[in-house]
C-alpha cells in the first residue's frame, strides 16, 4: 500500500491537472449497456490476498525502513508488527478458507543478504516455508522482490545513489528466483516504483537529483530480472505494480512505465481511491480514512489500462479500504459493501471485454502502514499496539469474500450499494463523458 505521505508530494499535481482535463469536450465512446444480470467470473479467474513482508512479518532485520521506522520520524515505532514471522501457517490458513488462489508475499532481501556477498540461510529456509505452506494449502504464490526494503548495508552504501546498486540488487534477486521458481509463482519485481522513488525522496534515501537516476536503475533491474526469470522459468508471468494516481497516471508513472513495458507479462494495478469535481481539494494524506473512495474507478482504471496495453492481461494487485483504527467510517461505507461493489465492477469490466485475469484483496490483516499502525486495511483487524496477543478478528468482509470465492463474484442481480460518482476523473475525460451506469 502506497504511504499517506509520499503521496502528498503528488497531490497538488494531480488535482490541478485534474481540474484542467475536465475542461476536454472529447465526445462519448458509447460503453456497452449495463446488463441487467451480471454474469459470473471465468472459472480462471484468480482471487487472492496480498500482504509485503516488512509491513507485516515483524522481527525485522537492520534495513532502510528499519532505520526510518527507528529515527523519530514516523508515527507509531515497528514494534514487531503483526508478526506474520510466527503466525504464517495460520495467516495462510485463513486465506485459503476464503477461497482464494494466490497469496502475495515479499521475499525481504535484508532477511536473506544481512551482508554484502553472504546469504542467510535460515532467512531462506523462512521463505521455504511460507511458499510450501502456500503451495500445501491449494493456492499459488505471488512473490514480490523488492517491496520499497533494501539491507542497511546497501543503505550504507548511498542505497540506489550507489553505481553499484543493480549489481548488488541482481544478485540477490537471481539466487530469489533460482530458490523459487519451481512452485510456479506469479512475480512482481518493484512494488510501485513511482511511490518508491516519492518515499525515498521523503525520508532521504535520495535526494531530488538522484530521482531520474533512480528510476533509471529500477527500469534496468526489473528489465534483466524479467529475462532472468524467463529463462528459469520460461512461462513465469511477471510484472510491476503501478499505484494508480486518478485523472494523472499517465503523466506520473508513465515514463518508467514505458521503460518496463516490452517486459510486463501482465499489467499489476493497485487502485484505491478516486476524485470528482467536488473533490478537488488537496487531501490529508495522513489520514487515509477520509480520501473519497469510488468502487466504479476500478472499472475506469483497468479500461485506460486496457486501451493502453491492449492485449495485455491485468491484474488487479492491490485493492482495498482503510478505516481509522477499525472504527466504522464517517461515510458508513463497510468493508463488506465496499468489497462486493468493486467486485460488480469487475465483473462489468470482464462483461465489456477488458481482460482482467486477477485481483487480490490488501491486506489479510491489518499491518505496519509505513509509519503507523492507525490506517488498518486489513480483513481480519490486528490492534498491534493494544493487544499483545495480536489476535486476527474478522471484519464482515471476511464472510463476503467467501460468499464471492464461492460463487465466483456477486450475484447476478446485484447492484452496487454507492451510486456511480458524477464525472470521476479517474480515467478523465473519458469517465466524465462516457460514464459507466447501473441498471435501475
């Protein structure tokens, strides 16, 4: 999940230029009609749960963000998060009992490279287990390299400032990939590279100067790992998340984007928020609760993606609702209603023709929101600073996304509990002039 601060640094861009493309008069594409029953999911369709590693498996070992977390500088201290370190075999069983087909992890190269040259092999033989554990419990892995966590000595070292960076990152990366190929993961390389240059940035990782150069180096470690894993494993399907930013995506991520693309075997999306007219204020960031939420923009969001790439599968990699401490939020949109109307959504994408292949639901539980553990995102709440015992209880959106698994999406004469937003700009102008509808 994309942190409430970095994405500030963004947010005056991204209104303003939102404000300026609500001006374009370019004329209606006529969407498909809205079907009065909506079909269900193709029986391939991939349901899953994702989760990164240093945001959730506590016991964490000397790493950038273990040194962001101990300077002061962020809201609540690491503590040992939800310690999914000690709890993976039953976090896994609580996903596969809802159905899902994939469970997304990292693999934390600070884990398993404490020092330059050595690998560790109990933080290997950790990641053994958390993969067979998936594998045993009828679900597939998807393994993401590099979740915005580095080692404390390639931060030492001037982190990805260092010429020597894509070296070091390759090297950890292929034995990653030669360990684990054989269970048949989905890969992701970078988890949101934008966002992961805007945090490096925020905490000094890098400095302004260093942003091109880094993203640089990115583009070249995802395009030679993506070779890598290709001829390890010749039919991997690999990708790299992009943070969807509503009426602006393009504009912000589409260079590095670009610089990936000949090397996405399919399109990760992580899609959270949207923004109307009425919404063009510069949000509090830190205060997730309250950014607008729009189930109808993850529908926009694949749509622009689709025409961007076409033939190309998308994924959605990340997807969920934040609530203040568990609380109920102020607009009384519930974690179960929020659940099943995107899913409507993405049941009308399929219906229209856009290839959606997956979508995954962040997080399992809550987790370590990089700085503070008040948004919580998760199906199942952890109270990590009130509760020592650090129980998982569900949320009503545990029994919903059964009852979807189980029936490959919503019924088919559901209808979404929010009507649609007028003029998202999520996918502008073309969610303004041609917007989508919902049967009466």
């Amino acid at each position: 999940m994309p942190s409430p601060s970095g994405r500030r640094i963004l947010a005056t861009v991204a209104l303003t230029a939102a404000a300026l493309l609500t001006t374009s008069t370019s004329p209606a594409l006529a969407r498909p009609p809205a079907p009065e029953q909506l079909a269900p999911m193709p029986a391939e369709f991939l349901w899953g749960v994702a989760a990164s590693g240093f945001q959730s498996e506590g016991d964490a070992p000397d790493s950038n963000w273990r040194r962001y977390a101990e300077s002061g500088s962020t809201e609540d201290p690491y503590l040992n998060s939800v310690d999914f370190r000690h709890r993976f075999r039953s976090d896994i069983a609580l996903a596969a009992e809802l159905g899902v087909r994939v469970y997304r992890v990292g693999i934390e190269w600070a884990r398993v490279q404490p020092r330059p040259g050595i690998w560790d092999e109990e933080g290997l033989a950790f990641y053994d287990e958390v993969v067979d554990a998936i594998v045993a419990a009828g679900m597939r892995p998807m393994l993401t390299l590099d979740h915005w966590v580095y080692p404390g000595w390639a931060a030492d070292r001037g982190g990805w400032r260092d010429s020597e960076m894509v070296a070091n990152w390759l090297s950890n990366a292929r034995r990653v990939v030669d360990r684990f190929a054989d269970a048949d993961p989905l890969w992701v390389s970078f988890n949101e590279p934008t966002m992961y240059l805007v945090n490096e940035l925020r905490h000094g990782g890098i400095g302004p100067a260093d942003l091109p150069v880094m993203a640089e180096r990115i583009a070249q470690a995802h395009n030679s790992i993506y070779d890598y894993i290709h001829t390890v494993q010749p039919h991997a399907k690999v990708t790299s998340n992009v943070a969807y930013i509503p009426a602006v995506d393009d504009a912000i991520s589409g260079t590095l984007l670009d610089r990936m693309a000949p090397r996405l075997d399919y399109i990760g999306i992580d899609y959270y928020y949207g923004v109307s007219p009425t919404d063009l204020r510069v949000p509090d960031f830190d205060q997730l609760w309250t950014m607008p939420l729009q189930a109808e923009g993850i529908y926009y969001a694949l749509d622009h993606y689709a025409r961007r790439f076409p033939g190309k599968p998308l994924y959605i990699i990340e997807n969920g609702i934040p609530t203040e401490n568990g609380l109920p939020r102020a607009d009384g949109y519930t974690r179960a209603d929020s659940l099943r109307d995107t899913v409507y959504w993405l049941q009308r994408a399929v219906a229209d023709g856009i290839p959606v292949i997956g979508y995954n639901y962040w997080s399992l539980t809550d987790n370590y929101e990089w700085g503070s553990y008040t948004p919580r995102f998760g199906l199942y709440t952890v109270d990590v600073l009130t509760d020592p015992t650090l129980t998982r209880r569900p949320t009503d959106a545990v029994a919903a996304y059964r009852q979807i698994t189980a029936a490959n999406g919503v019924t088919p004469d559901y209808r979404p509990t929010r009507p649609v937003a007028v003029c998202s700009l999520v996918d502008a102008p073309r969610s303004c002039t041609d917007p989508v509808t919902v049967p009466r």
